[in-house]
C-alpha cells in the first residue's frame, strides 16, 4: 500500500556552517515521487547526496546566516528491494558502540536470557524492553545511551532501540539501529527501531509498540543514533526553530491484502519494507 511522507525543518544558521541532513528515503526504496527543497529567502541550495553502505542518502550544504526551510516529500510504492547482508556487516554490528555498550551489559543479558536463541531470544528481548522502560518524551537526554535507559528506565524511541541492540548484541546477536518514517505513530515524528540478524535477514525489532512495523519506511541504519541523526553540522551553530513529520498510508489499486490490516504481531520476525 503507498505511503506518503513528509519532513519540514525551520533552521536558525547563525554563521556559515556544514549543514548534513538525513531525512530523505533510502536509496533502496521505490518512489512514484520525491522532492527535497532548500531555501533561504530567495535562494535555493542544491545540495550534494552522499550515500553509505547501506544506501543511506545524506544530504550536505555550506548554509549561510538566515533562516533555512528545509522540505521533504516522498510517495513509497512498495516494499524496499531487499539486500544481501555482508560479513563486514554482521561483524560491525556485533561490536559494542557508543550509545550500545554491549560490553557493560554483557554479565547481565547472559544472566537474564540464558539458553535462549533464535527468534525466542529476539521476542524475550523486545517483552523485557517494552515492559521495563516507560515513553516519556523530553525526559531523556541526547547524550543517554542504553546502560543511562537500562538504570532510570524512560526514554524514547531512540533510548528503546538502543537497549535492545545492546542487549542482542551482548548474546552474540548482530543488531543495527534504524531511523524511518512510521505511518501512524502517536506522537508524530521520526522513529526509531532496532533490527536484529537472524538466519541470513534484518528482522525489526519496535519496542515502543508505538507504530506498525509493516508501515515503516527506511531514512537510515546504523550502529546506534550518532550514525542516523536527521540533522548534523560543523563548524558553525544552528538551532531548531521548527520540526514536522508526517507518515501516512494512502489508498491505491495495489493495496495489500495483508497490510496494514490487523494488529502487529509482535512476536511475529517482520522485515522492513
């Protein structure tokens, strides 16, 4: 089924600075349609597109002192051409990092899910995730990793998704850090989610249970959120004055049977489309 979505920024740039966006859809995903427009007053950047390894598309600029509106749209068509995990892949995410301290929570993750594996293991996680930690926006902090959410047990999504590939990783589970767009998630805005490795696929792992799974759209994957941020600069300030996201589904003659009616199974292995 299409989804339509959308991202609008208004950025306060005090001084020329190195502006890096990540909001646009992966390179992997069919689109019927696509703009991305930056404009300060008269002017309109055009910026340059970089893409990672994992057909994540960074958007780069030298913005200028001013008010920059920056403008997303996207219509999906269907579900992202899946693509062959690599070695390197498996092993980088298996490695502790920033915000996923594998390392410190090992004792406690051997402890708390022994003799667990497979698909028992992942759903065994995401129940301990969900139920120990609490949504509260605006309570947790940027700089929190998974072992700050695992000690006060509040956080976001992004605080969720790093507990659980922390927690996956420390049972020798390759785990990766996703952002996307998430068609009908309450509060609106972009979301994050985990995803673990398992028999030869990326499976999604949403311990918020705060969107369908199956509606998700990919804007980039990671280690952990220092790679996926919707919005880095350097060598000069900006501020946020303005942030809107949107992400819905849309009615077309392709419509899925299977989606998205229904509840999301959480204990079902799902793939982001």
């Amino acid at each position: 089924m299409p989804r339509v979505v959308t991202a609008e920024m208004d950025l306060e740039i005090w001084s020329p600075v190195d502006l890096i966006l990540q909001v646009a859809a992966t390179r992997h995903t069919p689109l019927a349609e696509e703009s991305l427009t930056l404009r300060q007053g008269d002017r309109e950047y055009t910026p340059t597109e970089i893409v990672d390894q994992n057909g994540s598309r960074l958007h780069r600029i030298t913005g200028e002192a001013g008010v920059l509106e920056v403008r997303y749209r996207a219509i999906v068509t269907g579900p992202a051409a899946a693509t062959e995990p690599r070695d390197l892949e498996t092993i980088t995410y298996l490695r502790p990092s920033r915000y996923c301290q594998s390392d410190e929570v090992f004792a406690q993750a051997r402890r708390q899910f022994r003799g667990l594996e497979g698909a028992e293991l992942l759903t065994a996680v995401e129940d301990f995730v969900a139920s120990s930690t609490t949504y509260a926006p605006g309570l947790s902090q940027g700089t929190d990793s998974a072992v700050t959410t695992l000690m006060t047990g509040q956080g976001v999504c992004r605080d969720y998704a790093h507990v659980v590939i922390a927690l996956l990783r420390a049972m020798d589970v390759p785990a990766r850090y996703t952002a996307c767009y998430a068609p009908g998630l309450e509060p609106m805005d972009f979301h994050a989610v985990a995803e673990a490795y398992l028999d030869g696929a990326w499976y999604v792992i949403d311990a918020t249970r705060l969107a369908d799974r199956r509606s998700l759209v990919r804007i980039a994957t990671g280690r952990d959120a220092a790679d996926c941020a919707f919005l880095s600069y350097h060598g000069g300030a900006v501020g946020l004055q303005h942030l809107r996201v949107d992400a819905e589904w849309t009615a077309g003659e392709d419509v899925d049977p299977d989606l998205p009616g229904g509840a999301d199974d959480h204990r079902a292995l799902v793939r982001i489309g």
